[in-house]
C-alpha cells in the first residue's frame, strides 16, 4: 500500500443509517448490494447527509498538475470563501441562473435605448398550464421522497431482522457446537434466497404505490382540468356546456332516476377506499396483499386500529385509510338517516301501500264521512270488525286527527287514511281498489256541477283498473240530472244516491206526516232495524201471506223475483207463491239474528171495513231557494189533493225565479194539484216573515238556500234563526193555552209558546250540521230532518247490499209505495186483544205491510217488535207504520 497522502484512497462515506449500530464484523456486509438494488434513482445530485458546519468550509484550493510545491505566477487566485465551486452539484442551480442572468444583464447596455412598450398579458391557457406542469412536477417530487423514505425503512426492517437472525445464531452455536457449520450454511442460503427474491417483491411493491397514488389523483387532475381542453378544443364563439357541467348533470340524473344509487355509490366508494388502501399498505410494509387488504378494512371499519401502525409509511397510510373510514362511516350514516326518515315520513304522510281485502274504500272528504263510518261500523260489529280505508286529498295526519275527535265507537273496525287522488290510478292501486268490496265516491263541497263533474272523472278512473273491480261503486251526486250521464260510464257497476232528491223527498213526506223523519232514521241507520235480502230454501211454495207471520225476529215486506232477471218487488200480493231463487226482504236487526220458524197459532182474520180517507187540499210554504226546487214541485203536486196552494218566499225576485224553474225543466201547464203563490222576502227578517199569514199554513219547509249552501254551519244558522222567528210569530197570533203535552208552563214563556205553535203546524227544517240537531230536539218546536246524516245512512246502506238501493227508489218514488203512518181504528176495534201477527194479517186486507207502531204516550216508534205472538189491548191513539201504495 503506498504511503503517499495525496494518492490515499478517500474515506469511506458514512453510513446512511447513521442512528443505528452497525453490523457485528462477522455478518457479510451487504449493504452496497442492498443499496444497489434498492435504489433505482442516481442519489449522487443531492447529499441526504444532515446539513453540518463541514458543509459551510470552503473548498480547498484545486491542485495544479506539477508536483511543485509553490503556485506557478500565471495561475488566477483562488476564489473567495463566499463563492460556491462550480463543479460542486450542489449548486448546479446557482450557476445555471448566473449563466442565465449574466446575459440578460448585459444585453441593456449594448442596445440603444427603446420607447417603452407594453408586452401582451400571458394567456389563461399557458397560465393554466404552467399551474399544471407545477403541480406535476411537485407531486413527483413528493412521490420520490415518499419512495426514498420508504427504501429506508424497508432498509431498516431487514437488517434488524439480520440482526435478529445472527443472534439466533450465536445462541444455537454456543449451545450446540456442532451444528454451527450447518447452521451457517442454512442461514447463508436463507440470506442469500432472501436477497434474490427481494428483487421482484420490491418492485411489485413500488408499483403497487404507485399506481394507488397515481388512482388516487388521477381523477383529481382529470376533473380539474378536463374543462381547459375542452375549452382549447373548441372555439371562442361556441355555446357548448362544459363537460364538468355534463359529468355533474350525469351524476344528477343517475342518483335521481335509480332508487338504489346513493347505496350503490357508497358501495363502490368502500370498495375503492380498501382496494387503494391496501395496495399503499402492501407498498409499505412486508406482509402479503392479502393482508394488507384485510387489514385496509380493519382501519375501514374502525378508525382506532391505526394506532399499532409503526414507522412513518404506514401511519401515514393508515390515518389516510381512517381518515377515508371515518368519511364513509359519516356517509353511510345520513344514508342511512335519511332512508329511515323518509320511510316514516311516508308512513306519516299516508304514501304506503294498504294491503288489504274485502274492505270499504271511501274517496273523498265531506262532513258525510263521520256518520258514514258510523253506520259502517255498527254494520260491521257482528263480524268482529272490519276495516274502511278513506283517501283523500288531505294530509294524513289531519284526517286521522279529525276522525279522532269524531264522537262515537268504531267498535273494532279499523280506519286507515291514506293521501291521495282518486283521479290517479297509482293511488287507486295503492289502497287496494281492485280488491275492496265496496267502493264509496263522496261529493265535495261547493258547486254541484263540479262536484258531479268530479264524481264522474273518479267513476272514469275506476273502470280503467286494469285488475278489474270486486265490488261495487257507490256515488254521492248532487244534481238528479247528472245521474244518467254517470250510470252511462260505470255501467252495472255503479249505484248512485242524489243527496238533494233524496233530502227533497223526505222532507215532503215528513210534511205530510210528522213523525216520519224518526221512523226514516231508525230504517235507514244501522243501529236499530234495516232492509236485508236473504234466500230461504225452505220457504220455496209457500205463499206471501205465510211468509209474512214465518219471522218471529224480523217483518217481511217484499220479494226479489228471480224468475224476473232480480225484479225487487215491495208490498206483492198474498197469492204469490215463493219460487226457486226467490229471496226475501225483510226489516231485521241484523243478518244473522232472524231465520223462519213454524207457523204461530193466530186467530182467524176478522174481515174489516176498508175506509179510503178523503184527501183535503193543504197550504205549504217553502222558505228558501234550492237548486232543484223544481223536482220538489213536481212532486208536491203529485202529493197533495187537487186545490193545495203552494207559497215560495225567497228573496229571489219573481220573474228571476220563474226563468229558474222553467230553465230547470218546470212546467206551469202540466201542474194539476197546487197553485204557486210567489211571495219575494227575506227569511230571517221578521218584518218580512210578519207579512206572511204564518198561521194558516198546514206544513212549513225551511230549506237550506244556495246562497250559503257551501257553508254546513251558516245555512243551519239561516235554518234556526227562520225557524225560530216563525214560532215565536205564529205564538203571538194563536190563542194560549195552559196545559200542553202533560207539561205546564206559564202564560207569557217562550218554550210554551213554541210548543203551543208547533201543535197548529209542521216545520221541518233542513239541517246540514248535526251539531244542530242537539239544540232543535231539546226545543221540541221542529220535526227535522238531519240532511247529511240520512244521506251517510242511505250509502252505508247501499255500500252494505247495493241491492237496497232499489227498495230504497220505489220508497222515495212518486208512484208504488211508500212509509206511511196508520191510526189503529184502520186495523182494529175498540179494545180488541191482538198480537203483532194478527195485526199483520188485518193489514194484508189493505194490502199493506205493518212493520212497527208506535204507542200514545211513546215518544219513538218501535220497528220490528221483538214480541209478536203476545196480545195486547190497542188503543185509539195508538198508530202503526205500514209500508203501503200512495193513495
């Protein structure tokens, strides 16, 4: 070895690992093997050396070629200390920016001196992409750090477990001698396999970090500057949307179209945040893919597992990977909030779909509803319940909290309110109309032409269910005209109830009978007795005038001819002998509490004088303008006797009301009976009612005018207000008597004086709201009839058995028979002992149906007597209620 200084081999660098131990002497150094192998990137154009004061010395002078120890005269002097040395890689990018600076700064001086100009600005594309190649170039720059740091660590990792191997074997050689040649050349063979296989693994490690980095932020690069080439590919002019607008728009439509997109999307992005994370985890560690991917969802899944990561990669990874975690937990969790929320603001809302069958549907809200669900209730007590689903264009909320504050017992009937249109065959579908039993169309408050134009549209709506339809249709209508136009659409399927007819109707025969109205709402509601139609087979050759006394616990009153395609018959003749699928209808409690027993023994018939009492004309009035007045008077003149007179008072001026009526089909010429008496005022001022002769009238009919039809609670106020003002009128003009009705009052009190004049005449009052029902049946000075509630009990009805919707025509018809109350000298004499039956079969010799009667000192009638075989001494005052041909 030569001993000369300046041809001495330089010192060894120091390690780079400098704050470990080195290896004991007796390891094979490998380290410049490692080295060569692990890093691919020269490392000589930077020191990663701690920046220490031997860095700040100045370099020592260059050697000149000669071996003369003094410097030759010619050679320049050295530098300053402050100046850096050229060759040193250091600062290669100080001498270049001296090269570049040196001439610009020289050029100024040799040109000749040019007016200042202004240089164009730089473009916002060379801008944008001066950003970019910035960007790029610091996030290589980022990358080689990252990778270097990593080396290091891998680094570190081996020869510790060097290490480890070497102490392993110095254990096994002090115990065991003489395995230390075979333990040596196992271990050498394990090394040496390590190192070549350590070739490849890094490699698929390094690409494996890269290409998570590059997956990373690739689509951040893309998505930032996507709309700059587009903008350089088209030109200035063009009005093309930006693709980040389009991708967004996409992105709109795709989560907004598929019900399962925000899951979907949330599935993917799990997916992608395991499979980057445990690609950058398998680049930083030692274990397998496998593992690092299991253990990419462990940081997932739980943000906390990241804190047994050791060395600076994989914590960096594994707080990036919880990070990412905590994001998609936050996401998952409003995902999942507004999944649950939505669900039950649909189930709040009335949005779920009803399964359910053989129910009620009720479409539609009025103030109908309640006293319909009432009566479908009481009707559905004897199975146990069933169940009514109304929908209607309200909040669900609302509707349930009004049928909440509706006083009566549902008496285990469930009511179901759904939100909805009826005119929308997605929200027929979704309260199971194909499968309801009955379906029931309310009419809607206001006009009626509209509301039956509404009632129409629905009827369209239902017969356009492609399933078809199980039961059948039950339509509210308010104009008798529009009846004909609805049953053209729905066909078989369709029974119609005109609410006005049908209060019309009833208000005139209430007129003409007192008391009928109570009669009227025990038949129609389902609380006490109601038509039902029934087979019997055992009652098949039997005449009529058997079947009449064969029901101890129910009245029959007509026959369904099946041999006349279903004809329904009220009132046949004693003759008529029941027929093979022949059915019977019958007033009962209800349709499982009567069957036919023996005949009962009675006493033989006592022919009786049959005496047609003498019709006499009468004197109405009518307080009030309805829209079909006009039916009403067609059919008080097919009521009252020849020479009734007929009074209107309304403040509808004459010649308005005459056009009216003819518009509404009236003829003058073709009345026979009644005269009509125009008489121009308002109902609620007395000085106008004062100049009426209120006194002579034999029937009052306060009507609900359409002026203040819409509102329930104004028309009853009209109604009451009128009603009143008559009484305390026609108490004035009459006599005062001091004993009424078994009731004492003194001379000169109101409530004597208002029962003293409705004993002279009868006021029936239409009423709307049946709030008001309370205040007229406390007073006692009106037979009312409440308007909305009979109608409710005429649908529940046909809802129940459409079938009697025709008995329920014939009874309200001009012609064919009709309620009517008998005195009992008709039927028998005085103080004769009878029973039901045998009052029955006197009846037949008028060829009436007696199906109740109501006693003299009763304040109801009593349909369907439970007792019929007890006799019982009948007075004079006593009357029966028959079902009998209009005289």
């Amino acid at each position: 070895m030569p001993l000369d200084p300046d041809n001495s081999p330089p010192p060894p660098p120091p390690h780079r690992d400098w704050f470990f131990p080195p290896a004991p002497p007796f390891l094979p150094s490998s380290s410049s093997r490692t080295l060569a192998h692990r890093a691919p990137f020269p490392t000589t154009s930077r020191s990663y050396k701690p920046y220490s004061l031997a860095d700040r010395r100045p370099p020592p002078t260059p050697r000149s070629r000669s071996r003369s120890p003094h410097p030759s005269p010619e050679q320049p002097s050295p530098p300053p200390p402050s100046a850096p040395r050229r060759r040193d890689p250091r600062y290669a990018g100080v001498r270049r920016g001296d090269a570049r600076t040196a001439p610009t700064a020289a050029a100024p001086a040799a040109a000749p001196p040019v007016p200042e100009s202004k240089s164009p600005p730089a473009s916002a594309a060379t801008l944008r992409w001066s950003g970019l190649v910035s960007a790029a170039a610091i996030l290589l720059c980022f990358a080689s750090l990252l990778r270097t740091n990593f080396s290091l660590h891998d680094q570190v990792h081996h020869l510790r477990g060097q290490l480890a191997a070497a102490t392993a074997k110095l254990q096994s050689c002090i115990v065991v001698m003489d395995s230390s040649l075979d333990m040596s050349s196992m271990f050498s063979y394990d090394s040496s396999s390590s190192s070549s296989s350590s070739v490849p693994s890094r490699s698929l490690k390094n690409f494996a970090l890269l290409l998570s980095l590059s997956a990373l932020y690739a689509p951040i690069v893309v998505l930032k500057y996507i709309d700059l080439l587009s903008k350089l590919r088209r030109p200035q002019d063009s009005e093309e949307v930006a693709i980040n607008k389009r991708l967004a728009y996409r992105v709109d439509i795709f989560l907004s179209l598929h019900p399962y997109a925000k899951p979907l999307v949330l599935l993917v992005a799990t997916l992608l945040l395991i499979g980057l994370g445990g690609l950058a985890l398998y680049g930083v560690t030692e274990d397998s893919l496998s593992d690092c991917l299991w253990l990419s969802w462990t940081f997932v899944a739980d943000a906390g597992n990241h804190a047994n990561a050791e060395g600076f990669g994989p914590k960096l990874v594994s707080v990036s990977i919880s990070i990412g975690g905590m994001l998609i937990f936050a996401m998952m969790l409003g995902l999942v909030t507004d999944s649950i929320s939505e669900k039950f603001d649909s189930l709040r809302k009335g949005r779920s779909e009803v399964i359910e069958q053989s129910h009620t549907l009720i479409l539609g809200w009025s103030d109908k509803l309640g006293s319909l669900l009432n009566q479908i209730s009481i009707a559905n007590e004897s199975l146990g319940g069933g169940t009514i689903v109304v929908m209607a264009e309200r909040d669900k909320e609302e509707m349930e909290a009004d049928i909440a504050k509706m006083e009566f017992d549902l008496k285990g009937t469930a009511v179901i309110c759904r939100s909805g249109s009826p005119l929308i065959l997605a929200d027929l579908k979704k309260v199971s109309v194909s499968k309801a039993r009955a379906i029931v169309v309310l009419a809607v408050e206001g006009n009626a032409d509209q509301s039956d134009a509404r009632a129409l549209r629905i009827v369209l709506s239902l017969t356009g269910v492609k399933e078809g339809l199980r039961g059948h249709i039950v339509v509210e209508l308010s104009d008798l005209d529009n009846e004909v136009l609805v049953k053209l659409v729905g066909g078989d399927l369709v029974e119609t109830v005109v609410a006005h007819d049908v209060i019309g109707r009833l208000m005139i025969q209430c007129a003409r009978q007192p008391g009928l109205a109570q009669i009227w709402e025990d038949i129609l509601g389902f609380e006490n007795c109601e038509f039902y139609i029934k087979r019997w087979p055992q009652l098949v050759g039997m005449q009529f005038e058997d079947v009449l006394i064969s029901f101890p616990d129910a009245v029959p009153c007509g026959v369904k001819m099946a041999a006349y395609g279903g004809k329904i018959i009220l009132n046949p003749d004693d003759c008529y002998v029941m027929q093979e699928g022949d059915e019977v209808i019958v007033i009962a409690e209800d349709d499982d509490t009567y069957a036919p027993a023996p005949l009962p023994k009675v006493k033989e018939a006592v022919y009786i004088d049959i005496v047609r009492h003498e019709r006499y004309p009468q004197k109405i009035l009518l307080c009030g303008m309805r829209r079909d007045i006009d039916d009403m008077i067609v059919v008080l003149d097919a009521f009252l006797a020849p020479g009734s007179e007929l009074w209107m008072f309304n403040d509808v001026p004459e010649i308005d009301r005459e056009r009216k009526l003819i518009e509404g089909g009236l003829d003058f010429s073709r009345l026979e009976n009644i005269t009509l008496v125009h008489r121009e005022g308002n109902a609620v001022i007395r000085r106008h009612l004062e100049s009426l002769p209120l006194e002579s009238f034999d029937s009052i009919l306060i009507l609900a005018d359409e002026s203040v039809e819409d509102s329930a609670i104004q028309a009853d106020s009209r109604s009451l207000a009128t009603l009143l003002l008559i009484r305390d009128i026609q108490a004035k003009r009459l006599p005062y008597k001091e004993a009424f009705r078994g009731e004492s009052f003194s001379e000169g009190s109101w409530m004597g004086e208002m029962l003293q004049a409705s004993d002279k005449s009868v006021i029936i009052s239409e009423i709307l709201d049946p709030r008001t029902k309370n205040l007229l049946a406390m007073s006692k000075i009106s037979d009312y009839v409440l308007s909305n509630e009979l109608v409710s009990m005429a649908l529940a009805m046909v809802a129940e058995d459409r079938q009697i919707n025709y008995v329920l025509e014939e009874l309200f018809a001009e012609e064919g028979n009709e309620l009517q109350i008998r005195q009992s000298e008709l039927y028998l004499r005085e103080d004769e002992e009878l029973n039901f039956f045998e009052v029955m079969l006197r009846a037949r010799q008028r060829k009436e149906v007696v199906i109740g009667y109501r006693l003299e000192d009763a304040e109801r009638a009593i349909i369907n007597p439970p007792d019929k075989v007890s006799r019982r001494r009948w007075s004079r005052k006593d009357a029966f209620v028959a079902i009998a041909e209009k005289e």
